[in-house]
C-alpha cells in the first residue's frame, strides 16, 4: 500500500480494509451444511473483493498503478 501510494483517508478504502480485518481476524465464518464451512480469512477475501465491485469510484482503490513495476523489472533481467 505504501509503495503504490494508496490514499487509505479515502472512505472507500478505509471501509474494505476495515471490514477485511473485521471479519478476517473476528473468526466470521459462514456454515452452509455440516460438511461446507466458509471460513474467516477466506470469507473476508470475498467480501473484500464483493465491496471493490460495487462500491464507487474503483480509480481510489488502485493508487498509482506502479505495484507491479518493480515484479516486472526484476523478471527482464533474467
């Protein structure tokens, strides 16, 4: 997040992170049937990735875009 300069005072940041660390760390989880149980890391990636979709303005989630430069750099010099 630092380096890709995400800007975490944006509210909609600030709530998919703080609803990922909630659920993830809360011990959330969802038992469908006695044999299928979702649980809470696993959960709270889904919701996480569910409230990325449908909350506005997508462009805030992404900070400058550079994440993965420094990946693909690394994998040129080989």
């Amino acid at each position: 997040m630092v380096e890709n300069r995400l800007d975490m005072s944006e509210n909609r940041n600030l709530v998919i992170a703080s609803v990922i660390l909630v659920i993830g760390i809360g011990g959330a989880f969802i038992e469908i049937t006695d044999d299928l149980v979702i649980p809470s890391m696993a959960l709270a990636t889904f919701i996480g990735m569910f409230l990325h979709a449908i909350l506005p303005n997508k462009d805030l989630g992404y900070g400058n875009g550079k994440l993965f430069d420094s990946m693909d750099e690394d994998n040129t010099e080989e």
